[in-house]
C-alpha cells in the first residue's frame, strides 16, 4: 500500500517515478539509480535498503532513503555517514500534515515514469511513458474489455511485482474506476497464501501469468483425477460449458458450477468475472479449461514494456487457442520482412510492428537504441514474429533477436523451440544454445520428475541417469515430430540441471522471461562438455 500511496504522491507533484526491482542486485540497481538521475528511493525496510545499495559506495546521486519499515542504528549512522537522508512513511506522512503544499500536477506530455525492461542482456533500458500516453492506454485497454465494464465494485488481488508494468496498469485500470486492491500478504509461490488472501480480497477482477494459470490447472486436475466419476462428471461438465462459451455464454451458476465447480472457483475468492493473461504463450487447452471452469471469459493479451501494456487481445468469447486477437481501439499493426529468417510480409508473416500514441516516448539517455526500435513513422519494432489467421486474429511464433546460424547455414530460434517443447508434462525449464561449428542444437533442462517414469531411480541431488536422459530425449523427438520440426530443431544432447530457473538464481527476469546471456554464462561449462567430442 506504501508503495501506491508514494507513486501518487509523485504524480501529484510531477515527480517522475523509475520503480526498480531489487531482484537486480546491487551493482545493477546502483548503475540504474546514477544514470537515472534518482534522488529518492522508497522501500520495504533493511533488506530491500542492503539488495539495492549493498555494502560498497552509495550512488552519487541519492539524496534521500524512505523505509516502510524503520532501518537499524547502525544503518542509519551509515547512511548520514555518506550525506543521506533517512526517513519512515510514518515521518512523511507527519511531515505531509504539518506542512501541506497544493498539489502540481505535471502537463500531460510532461514524462510521469522510467519503465525498466526486463534487462535480458545488458543494462536494463529505461522507457520513458508521459502521462498523456498512461491515460490513452487505459483508454484503450478499457475498450478492448468490451462488453465487459468495470464499476467501482470491482477489485483485484495484486501479486506481480509493483515495478512491472502489468502490475501497474493493471491498479491504475481499478482505481481509475473506483475499485479496490488487496495486497498479497506473502510469496506468490506459496499456494496457501495465494488461496487464502483471494479468499479475503475475493477479486473480480484478475490477471493470470501462465505460470500461475497452469499451476491451478494441474491443481484441479489432480484433484479429479482421485476420482474416477468426478474425472467423468468434470469432463462432461466442461463439454457443456464450452458449448455454451461458443455461444457467447459465461457464468457460473449453473447446474455444472454448483455442483462440482464452485469449489475450484473458491479457490481464487469465487467472484472472478473479468480475466486476462499475458507476459508468456498460454496453452490453449489449460486456458478453455479455465475459461470453462471458472464461468469466466479470460482474454489473452500481448504487449512490451515499451507499448505502455498490451496492445493486442482476443475478442471477448473467442476461443481460437494460440493467438493473441485483434489491435486494441486506436493501435495500427503491420508486418515487415525479416529477410534472414525468410519471412516475408507479402505471405502474412513477418516483424510485428506497432504504432499508437500510447507507446512509449524513447528509451531514457538511449538515442541510438530508440531509434532502432522506433523508425522515422513511429512504427514500433517489437522484435517478435507474427503472422495473421485467416480469421484477422494475430499469432506470434517466432523470436527475431535470439537467432544463431548452424554449421550448415540452418537458423535456428531457440525461444520458439522452448515454447514448443515447454508444454510437454516431463520438462519444467528448458533452455536451447546452439554453435556455428555444429550442426545441431543442445539444451539444458530441468525435469518434472513426479511425472517420468525414470524419475524413480534419480539420486538425492536430481543428477539424473542415463534411463532419465533417455526419457527426455524421446519426448523431444515425439515433439518435434508432431509438430514437423527440422531435425536440426530437436537437440541431440541434453544436460540435467540441478535445480530449475528462478529469479533468485539469476535465471529469470521479473516478468519470467529467461536471461539467455547469464544463462549461457553460467554454464558455459556444460554446454561445452554437450559439444565435446565432436
């Protein structure tokens, strides 16, 4: 709640915010916080004080700390040692009453925030979003909801990380309409307390990440299948849900839902009507499972930090699987060539580019990295490769930044192999490298073991054996088949991590996207080792 009240109080004032997440690491966060220029930094308490400053010399720039919580003695002292300012929420607030100054808003093309991308490689850019292009996004973002409106009834459980900018437009849609938002109390991937907070907030309003909307799903699933007629009734149950989803029909009251789905529906407060996902592909069946489910329509988005959010989303009641629908209300797409690839956008495949005046101004200081992502019309260069449906619906497919050429003159793209082969019920991470020396792909993966048969006979610390590696290599090839891949797409060799990707190793960003850079550094050895002998 701190948080929100602090990032109100800048724009009231014309500050400009630049969130930070301190799952950056020190060393990162004070580069963002001197080339940024930040005065101020408000926080949690001492741990988020010592991820953001660390223990070497603070940023030049910081003037000012504020902590939720009150900091330690000694960190105090330490802090005025180097000329800064400490204060609570509690002193501001003291400070705000006794000394009140009329609000200033900024003018609406005045710059109101520093979104920082994900920083997948390299130092993480600073996109520059006015408040004029805030309010048009909402705008737009409010009318691609239709026929769904919000009212100030309405609320929203937050859990994504308040720097990222789902978990920011995501509040700013709520409160722009009145409504309410609940905090989760604790860490997002604990289920109990996901659970038990939907429980107390009762959100209707609510914004699934894949990873979230998958877990909830194997969840339920499990359950059903500890019986065999419940597995028969839920199957049948959901045959006739989604007939009556075909027909533009979502609730959850019927014969179906009091009955057997109301108890899956209390899992998330049981009042959701209004839901979205993003940030990653979703699996179509697990979404129309979920659609059906919770009596729900849930409409998957695509966007980028620097389009504001997203700027496209299916129709309400489409439940065409493997698209990310139509450009919302005052957005132009287009698609150009990647020659390199050999997409053409004279077949309906290519680049995907945006253009709307809510997309970002620039990058922060990065003229050159803006006008490659931004050309002389205004078009946004996303970097993703779409292709239009025959039914004016959009499918993004392919990655056009991480591409690497085989020793055969084959590219490959890895991101789009990993979506593909992520899906299967026996690979919880999987990351694909390849070298021009070589004629084929590796990966490094990380098993679901509860699922492999081989699982059994792994040791304590998940090296896996030989049977466990076999598994594995068979289904990449039954992907691969399936889906009419390249031989040179399906990796060849294989190497077992020891524990999967998370933010705390390093592994992935905020937003969940994996850091391919620290990824291919960190085992730089292993994927040597995969290639020797060759």
């Amino acid at each position: 709640m701190e948080w929100t009240l602090a990032e109100y109080g800048c724009l009231a004032y014309g500050l400009v915010t630049a969130p930070l997440f301190d799952s950056l690491g020190y060393e990162a966060c004070a580069q963002l916080i001197e080339f940024c220029g930040i005065e101020v930094v408000v926080c949690d308490g001492d741990d988020h004080v010592d991820a953001l400053l660390g223990h070497g010399q603070l940023p030049k720039t910081l003037r000012t700390i504020i902590t939720v919580d009150q900091l330690p003695v000694e960190r105090v002292i330490d802090l005025d040692n180097h000329g800064v300012k400490f204060f609570t929420m509690d002193d501001v607030e003291k400070l705000g009453r006794s000394n009140p100054v009329p609000v200033c808003p900024s003018e609406p093309d005045q710059l109101a925030t520093l979104l920082f991308t994900s920083g997948t490689t390299g130092m993480a850019k600073a996109v520059m979003i006015t408040h004029r292009q805030f309010v048009l996004f909402l705008k737009s973002m409010t009318q691609s909801m239709l026929p769904a409106k919000m009212t100030p009834e309405d609320s929203t459980l937050g859990f994504l990380p308040l720097a990222h900018i789902a978990e920011r437009f995501i509040e700013k849609l709520i409160h722009v309409h009145g409504g309410k938002v609940g905090y989760i109390s604790g860490d997002i991937r604990n289920p109990k307390v996901l659970y038990a907070d939907a429980k107390e907030v009762q959100p209707t309003y609510f914004f699934f990440v894949p990873r979230i909307m998958t877990r909830i799903h194997n969840e339920i699933q499990a359950d059903l299948n500890r019986n065999i007629f419940k597995r028969i009734a839920a199957a049948l149950g959901i045959l006739c849900k989604t007939v009556e989803m075909q027909w533009g029909i979502f609730r959850n009251d019927s014969f179906w839902d009091r009955w057997l789905f109301h108890k899956y529906q209390a899992m998330l407060g049981g009042k959701v009507r209004i839901s979205q996902t993003g940030s990653a592909p979703t699996d179509g069946k697990v979404l129309n499972f979920m659609r059906a489910a919770f009596g729900c329509y849930v409409a998957e988005n695509y966007g980028q930090t620097e389009s504001c959010g997203p700027f496209t989303g299916t129709v309400y009641g489409d439940l065409a699987a493997d698209q990310v629908g139509i450009p919302f209300p005052d957005t132009e797409i287009k698609l150009v060539d990647v020659p390199k690839m050999g997409y053409r956008a004279a077949d309906g495949k290519g680049e995907l580019c945006a253009r709307a005046d809510f997309l970002m101004k620039g990058y922060f200081k990065m003229e050159d990295k803006t006008a490659k992502t931004i050309d002389q019309d205004g078009w946004l260069h996303t970097g993703d490769i779409g292709m239009w449906l025959p039914d004016g619906n959009l499918r993004i497919f392919d990655r056009k930044k991480h591409v690497f050429k085989l020793s055969q003159g084959e590219y490959l793209a890895p991101e789009r192999l990993e979506g593909a082969f992520s899906r299967s019920d026996l690979i919880s991470n999987i990351f694909i490298d390849g070298d021009s020396k070589y004629p084929y792909c590796v990966a490094l993966i990380y098993p679901k073991y509860d699922a492999m048969k081989a699982g059994k006979i792994k040791s304590e610390n998940k090296q896996a054996t030989e049977a466990v590696k076999k598994q594995l290599i068979d289904e990449l090839t039954r992907i691969g088949h399936d889906r009419h891949m390249k031989s040179y797409e399906i990796p060849k060799k294989i190497h077992i991590l020891d524990e999967g990707f998370s933010m705390e190793n390093g592994c992935l960003t905020p937003s969940n996207k994996t850091k391919r850079e620290h990824i291919r550094t960190k085992f730089k050895k292993e994927i040597a080792q995969l290639y020797a002998g060759d």
